[in-house]
C-alpha cells in the first residue's frame, strides 16, 4: 500500500477550507480533526470529502468535522505545524459539547441536563465495568451457567462482594465525578455523599423514624445504589459553595467556606434534593417501562435500527444519558443499552463485504481499517462514514440487521448485564444473568450480522455519496 503523505494531505484539505486565515481553531478527537472557521461557505465540503486520505466530513454546529480515522493524531500534528498554532489535547468525544452561551429555552436546559449526566457517568464508567466483569465471573463459575462452584463457595463470596461494591457505593463514585463535572469541592462532595449512606442514616431509614433537619421533616429514602439525588446534590453544592467562597475575606475563605456550605447543604441535600432526584429516578424508571409496555419488544428493535444513524448525528448522548442513569440504578437494561451493544454487529458485516466483493485494492484496505478499528477498539467513525454512509443500500441493510436482532433481544426479554468494551466484544455485555439470557443475546448478535452480509454479498454495495449533513 503507498504511504500516505500526511503533509499533502494536510495541505490540501487547508486549501478547502479557506486556508489558514480561515481558521479560528482548530482541535481533535479520537477520530476527527474539528475546525472552527471564520466563514463557512469558503468550506469546499465534497472537495475535502474526496481528499485521499479522509474517511468523511460532517458540521456540528460551526464546527466543520474531518474524519481520518487512526491517522488523527499524525495529521493533527502536521496541520498544526502548517498553519503555526499549538497543538491541543485530544478532546473526549463522549464529553465534547461545544461551549456556547445560549438563550434560555426548555431545549437548551435539557441539553444542559443530559450533557451533565453524560459528563458525570463517563468518569466512572469502568466501575460500572468492573462491577458487571465479576459480576460475569460469578454467573459463569457458579450456579447461573456452569455451576463449577456453588454460592457458599469463598470465592464466589468474596467476588460477588467486590462486585456489589462497585453498585452499592456508587453514590461515593458519582460524588467524586460530579464533583470534577461542576468544579467543586470533592472531599465536601465525598462527606455529603457518604452521609447519605451512612450506618446511622440508614437505621432511622430503616426503622421508619420520623426525623428532621434544623425542624424541616426528612423524607425516609435508602440512597443505596442512588445516582441522581447525588448529582443534583453535587451540582447545588457548587454554586453553594462559590456564593460563600466569594462573600467571606480572603483570611476566612478556606477556613469557614467548607464549614458553611456544609452547614446549608443539610437540609436541602436531606429534605429536598435526595427524594426529588429519587423521584426523578422512579419516573425515569416507570417512562421506559410504560414505553415498553405500550410499543413492546418493537422499542429495542427501533432503538437497535437506528442506532448507527443517532450515532453520525450525535443525538445519541441523549439517549445514552438516559440508559446510563437507569443502568446506574437498576444495574440491568433491557431496552437503550440492550439494543446499543449489538451496534457494532450490524456495521462490520458491511465491512466485511466490502472486503470480498470490492475490486479496487484501496476499498479493500478501507475494509480491513474499519473491521480492525470498530471490532477491535471499537471506534466506529472510520465505518459509518467511511462506509456505510456512503451507499444507501449500507444504510438500509444496517437498518433492517438492527431491527431484527433487536426484535429479538425484545421478544425474549434479553437484558444487559455489563458495561463490556464494544466491537467483537460487545456481546459479554448480556452475560451476567442466566445462561439462556446470554445464549438469546449471541443469537441476536447473528442475526444482527447475518442480514446486512447476506444482503450485501446479494445485492452488492452502491459507491454513490450520500451528503448526511
């Protein structure tokens, strides 16, 4: 294969858009350079689509995205050095949102809502991960599925107590994240959460104890396993702590802010704030089970179908924000989560394809980047713009792989049990729960694969673009 000369393509796609005198910013992420450009029609998109070298293109708000897939950071650096500006630290794609002032309206306070959720679960996503890999261990080695050891067994004891930590004290992790989310105090965010988990709490709890804070009545709530009364709690603790921390003298400021917010936080993370986000997740909870009661097993498959799509437009986070809270409660998904990990499974049979059917050697190579990139590491841009973008036969066969294994992760209640990295590894997610539970999932794994290959290797692929944006 020639080598890419990352220097002609860097100047090439500057070219396109207005060259350097263009460029108000210019970042990257794990797969895409981002552009903020002073003008936007000097911004030749289809030209720079067909850059050799980049995958897609597409703009989020004002800023023009490039897709390159692996060779981002190389191309960055070289872009940088063109145009004479500092190289910048990668952005993480699941946190990035362009940071704007905007008026107020009820789209933007959910916006804001979701991006806040999003930025206080992606920080302690791999607790979730671990929680749900020894959670794994224990349903594969004991009575659940192979039965090798059975429950009283001392390490399937002790694992199980490791897993259940990483759930039972999740308010102690998303204190600390919501905590970096909001720019607070952490330690105060830390002590304000493990009270509200504390052994004497939870007696007056459990005891059904009438008690109060400074007079108001405390509703009587177990925050075990809780994750949105700790974010708002975090998030008032905040601004709490900024009013004191601008009010008191300099000499003061250290000593009394903590003490202070501390003291006004009592009562409303206690008597306010604690049952209303627990509130709030019993309504999360009763939306998606009233959802699924009415659409049925059709609402996973819908989900699973469009999934791709909602991932190009970045409507996905919203979703995801939702799944991520719920999953955070309840420690299982049967719906979002459930019909997201099969994505992968309905992208790479094209991949696939390509690389069989495809007779020019630069499709084939194409091919093999995006099966080694979304099965591996999963990072499926390469994929969806390089590829499935690009037909609209793609797009539907992905679509219709979606909605059938996703009807039939619906049909037989399969449900989601860790949070496993994606790509070939996607399907561990199911396991967890019963052995038949892990068995439905692999089989709509296949189907997921299976239509979109067929249908490919039948009907072959278009190689007409597909403008998205």
């Amino acid at each position: 294969m020639k080598k890419k000369n990352y220097k002609e393509i860097a100047k090439q796609i500057l070219e396109q858009i207005g060259k350097k005198e263009n460029i108000l910013n210019c970042m990257h992420c794990i797969t895409r350079l981002r552009f903020t450009v002073r003008d936007k029609s000097l911004v030749n998109e289809e030209i720079v689509r067909n850059i050799p070298g980049v995958i897609g293109t597409q703009w989020s708000g004002e800023q023009f995205q490039v897709v390159v897939g692996q060779d981002v950071n190389t191309l960055y650096e070289v872009i940088c050095e063109e145009i004479n500006i500092p190289q910048e630290k990668m952005i993480d794609e699941l946190l990035d949102k362009e940071i704007v002032k905007k008026r107020f309206s009820f789209k933007n306070v959910v916006d804001a809502m979701l991006s806040a959720i999003n930025g206080c679960i992606v920080p302690i996503l791999p607790v979730f991960m671990l929680g749900g890999y020894l959670k794994l261990i224990v349903a594969v080695v004991g009575p659940s599925m192979l039965g090798l050891l059975p429950e009283t067994n001392n390490f399937i004891r002790i694992i199980t107590m490791a897993g259940d930590a990483c759930y039972a004290f999740l308010p102690v992790f998303v204190a600390y994240s919501s905590a970096k989310q909001f720019k607070t105090n952490v330690p105060i965010a830390l002590v304000l959460s493990c009270l509200m988990m504390s052994p004497e709490l939870m007696k007056i709890v459990t005891a059904g104890e009438a008690f109060t804070v400074y007079g108001i009545p405390m509703k009587l709530v177990d925050y075990t396993y809780s994750f949105l009364p700790v974010l708002l709690n975090v998030w008032v603790l905040s601004k709490v702590e900024t009013f004191f921390k601008k009010r008191l003298p300099g000499i003061f400021k250290e000593t009394f802010s903590p003490i202070c917010t501390m003291l006004v936080m009592l009562p409303i993370a206690l008597c306010i704030l604690g049952p209303v986000g627990e509130i709030g997740g019993e309504m999360i909870n009763g939306l998606i089970s009233w959802l699924y009661g009415v659409v049925g097993p059709f609402a996973t498959a819908l989900v699973a179908a469009l999934m791709p799509f909602l991932v190009v437009t970045g409507m996905h986070h919203a979703l995801l924000a939702v799944a991520y809270a719920q999953f955070a409660m309840n420690g299982v998904d049967s719906m979002i989560l459930a019909a997201t990990w099969i994505m992968d499974y309905q992208v790479l049979p094209i991949c696939f394809a390509q690389l069989i059917k495809s007779k020019k050697s630069e499709d084939k190579v194409r091919a093999v980047e995006c099966i080694v990139a979304e099965g591996i590491a999963g990072i499926g841009e390469p994929t969806l713009f390089g590829i499935l973008l690009k037909s609209k036969k793609n797009m539907l066969y992905t679509f219709l792989g979606g909605l059938a294994g996703g009807l039939f992760l619906g049909i037989t209640n399969t449900k989601f049990y860790v949070m496993s990295p994606v790509g070939f590894w996607g399907v561990l997610g199911y396991a967890g729960g019963s052995t038949a539970n892990f068995i439905n999932a692999c089989v709509a794994c296949v189907i997921a694969f299976a239509i979109p290959f067929v249908l490919a290797l039948i009907f072959g692929t278009e190689d007409k673009k597909v403008n998205v944006n």
